[in-house]
C-alpha cells in the first residue's frame, strides 16, 4: 500500500474518497486497485500488483508533485486501534503470509500488553528481533535441486496436492523454474522446482537459472536419489549457496532403494505417498523452530514490517 496526503491526491485528479470507504479507480494506468480513505489528510492505494507496481506508482505521484510517504503509518491507517502497539499487529495481520503467523502476532501484542507497553518507544530494548517472523509475514524461497528424474516435480505436485509442475519419465522436463506458493504446516513458502541438474548437463541456461536461484535461497533441498551412491550436489550448485543457508538432504523415490550416502529424510510420493509429513516437519522447524515461537520473550513485529520506522 502507499500513504499519501489527501489534498495532494485531489489536486491529481482522485477525488477524496470520504473517510472509511473504500472507492475503485484507475492508478495512472499503470494499474487498478483501490483508495481507502483514511480521512481528508491521509488516503491509502492500494494496487493489486506488487513491489515493482508499487514502485511505478510511487514514482508517479512524486512526479506529478504528490508526495508519498516512505513507510505507512499504522496508527494512522487503523485508528480504532488502541495505542500503537496494536495497530502495527492490525498492518502485520494484513499482510500477513503464513497461518502460523496469526496467532503467534495476536500471542505477541497479548505479551506487550502484559508488559505495560503500549507504543514502541516503551518496547524498544525489551523484547527481540527475529528472522522466523519475518519468514512468516514474508514468504521464504525454498529451492529444491538434484539430479533430473529422480521426482522434484513430483513432490511439490504431492505438497500442493494438484498438479503445478510438469512431470514426465523424460530427463529435463522442468526446463524452467515454478515459484509456487506452498503451506508446509503454517509456514508460507515460495517453492522453486528447478531443472534437474548434474555433472552431465552442460546446458548453461539450465546450470544458470539453478544457480540463481540457489544463491537466492533460505533453504536448499538436496534431492538425492535412492540409488545415488555419493549423494554430492553439483559443484556449480553448490558454490553459489550462502554460508547461512540451511540444506536439507532428501532421500527421493523412497519405494526404489535406502539411499547408501545418507540423507535427513526420506520421501515417495507414488500412491502411496510415504514420508511427506516427516519433511513437511522438518522443513517447517528448519525456517520457524519451534523453540523461537515458544521463547516467551515478545518480538518486535513492526521490525519486520518497516526495519527504518
Ligand atoms: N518409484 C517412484 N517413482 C517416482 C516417485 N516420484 C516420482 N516418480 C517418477 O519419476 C519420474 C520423474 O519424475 P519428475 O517428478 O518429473 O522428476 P524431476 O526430478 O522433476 O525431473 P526433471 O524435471 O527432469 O529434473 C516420473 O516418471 C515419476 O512418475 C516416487 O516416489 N517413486
Ligand atoms: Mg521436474
């Protein structure tokens, strides 16, 4: 969304939408959405495309001499909240990702109550940052990579529960990489099945596009076949993944073989689907461990939201 003044809105053309309604309208042709009317100060766009349209939008309107503000201001968006606190729990809930996310933003604010603070002046310095609530408002990527034909596709297929990506008994049939939304028990992630990838594939675009999306990864899955006697992910794969970043060694096409090199888990996803619970776990505690979420120390949610508010 985009806060903006509302005289300089007017001036532009939109006429100011009364305060709490919400009214459609063409965003410089650039996209539809709507504006919501705060009061006759303050109106908020909101697109239906993301970061990049927001970005055109913004640029727009400073150009045509409207000023838009750098980061939204919750407590004048939801004014019916009751102290600041909890207005920025009313923005994280709207832009929350995750299910998980929910309840632990509404357990969260509960615990700032409880500790007397009531803005974010009195919170600073007293609860605690965190990368795994970020990853619930924000979907992390997750990257799934191995060798071609040993069942990526598959499993994301059996994760969504429909058919997203391409299967086939044929080498290389993801020629491309799918970013799919996937609920792996609560916690959002955008998943990216790519090109299988070996030793022998000498095709720079599909090495290219798995390795850009590697380097770009919060988790990486080794995909492991069940014969694979070294279980060793291509060097060019492998030199691209952060320091920080968590892989998962999965043993795949479990029904075929025991995997000889050792892996963390292992999964089939032919009809009868065998260990995709057991992953779904273990992924979930690998981007959002449980001894985070249940630490009773509060986060300070709006750090995730607007790091420079
Ligand atoms: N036995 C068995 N076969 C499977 C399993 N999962 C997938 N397959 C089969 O393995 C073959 C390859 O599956 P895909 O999911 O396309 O494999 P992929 O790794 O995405 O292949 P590329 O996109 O070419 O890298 C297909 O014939 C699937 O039916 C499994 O758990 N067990
Ligand atoms: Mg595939």
């Amino acid at each position: 969304m985009i806060q903006v003044q509302g005289d300089g809105l007017d001036r532009l053309g939109f006429p100011l939408v009364p305060m709490g309604q919400i009214k459609r309208a063409d965003l410089f042709g650039i996209d539809d959405g709507v504006i919501y009317g705060v009061d006759t100060h303050t109106q908020i766009l909101m697109p239906h495309g993301g970061v990049a349209i927001l970005r055109r939008i913004s640029e727009e309107l400073s150009g045509r001499g409207c000023p838009v503000r750098d980061s939204v201001r919750p407590h004048e968006v939801y004014p019916e909240a009751t102290n600041e606190i909890e207005a920025w729990c009313m923005h994280a809930l709207s832009v929350m990702a995750s299910p998980l996310g929910v309840d632990v933003l509404l357990d969260h604010t509960a615990r700032w109550f409880d500790m007397g603070c009531a803005s974010r002046n009195e919170a600073n310095g007293r609860g605690r940052s965190s990368v795994a609530l970020n990853r619930l408002i924000n979907p992390p990527t997750v990257v799934a990579v191995g060798r071609a034909n040993i069942g990526k596709s598959s499993l994301l297929n059996t994760l969504v529960g429909q058919r997203v990506a391409l299967v086939a008994d044929v080498v290389g049939t993801t020629r491309d990489h799918v970013g799919v939304p996937v609920n792996l028990g609560g916690v959002v992630v955008r998943w990216i099945d790519t090109p299988g990838v070996d030793e022998r594939v000498e095709d720079a675009d599909e090495i290219e596009i798995a390795a850009r999306v590697v380097a770009n990864a919060d988790l990486v899955i080794h995909c492991i076949d069940a014969d694979d006697e070294r279980g060793v992910l291509d060097s060019r794969l492998s030199a691209e993944i952060r320091d920080q970043v968590s892989v998962v060694r999965l043993g795949m096409r479990s029904d075929l073989g025991h995997h000889p090199c050792g892996v963390d888990v292992r999964v089939c996803t032919g009809q009868v689907a065998e260990g995709v619970g057991d992953l779904v776990a273990l992924l979930r505690d690998q981007l959002v461990p449980s001894d985070e979420i249940d630490d009773p120390c509060p986060w300070r949610f709006w750090e995730s939201l607007a790091p420079e508010a």
